[in-house]
C-alpha cells in the first residue's frame, strides 16, 4: 500500500495542485491522508475546499481529510458570526495588531504560497 500525506496548505491552491502531480489515486492501494489547515492565510481557501471535496468525492475512502485547527476556527467564526464582539476579536486576531510578524516570516508564508515578496 502506497500512503500519501499532506497537511498545512493553508489556502495556497497552486502548490497545492502541484504536489497533488506526484499522487496516483488510480491505484487502489493508495491513501491520501490530509491531515488539516486548509484554509486561512493563502489566496484560494475555498479553491483547496473545493479541491479536497472533489478528491473524496472521486476516489472516496481513498482520500481521508481531517479537520485541523484552522478548520475548527473558521467553524467557530461561522457559529459567532452574529455576535459582534467575536466578529471584532476575529478581525484584530487576524491583523498585523495582534500578531505582528518580521519580514523573515512574511517571506516564507509568500514563498510557501509560491510568490516571492523580496
């Protein structure tokens, strides 16, 4: 049995297209085990969704998706939508205010995503 695993694509679609490449699902005795964190930071989360959903609706229990934290996040966003204070706490987590990053770490969340910001 040949496993495939992945985790982390974070809503970068194009590389994520790319490392699918190297997957054979054709072959019966192959798993692909994503392990989580679609969504949130890169470009197309609904693109990496729409790509997972497809996968297991393909090749069904060929291809497992766990739920990751991001995933656990974005449900806990939905749930609270209405609810104005966490809709504020959302957005603030979500800005360089909270959580300001140096330049090292805004290079390689770009080049992780495939563009270069130098």
């Amino acid at each position: 049995m040949r496993i495939y695993c992945m985790s982390d694509i974070h809503g970068c679609l194009e590389p994520f297209l790319k490392a699918l490449e190297t997957v054979d699902l054709e072959s019966e005795d192959s798993r692909l085990l994503l392990l989580g964190d679609y969504c949130d930071r890169g470009p197309d989360s609904l693109g990496v969704f729409r790509t997972v959903m497809g996968l297991q609706e393909r090749y069904g229990e060929r291809v497992v998706a766990l739920r990751g934290n991001h995933e656990e996040q974005l449900i806990e966003y939905l749930s609270n939508v209405d609810d104005p204070d966490f809709a504020q706490a959302w957005k603030l987590a979500d800005s360089n205010q909270a959580r300001p990053r140096g330049p090292s770490s805004i290079r390689m969340s770009s080049s992780i995503c495939g563009t270069s910001s130098s």
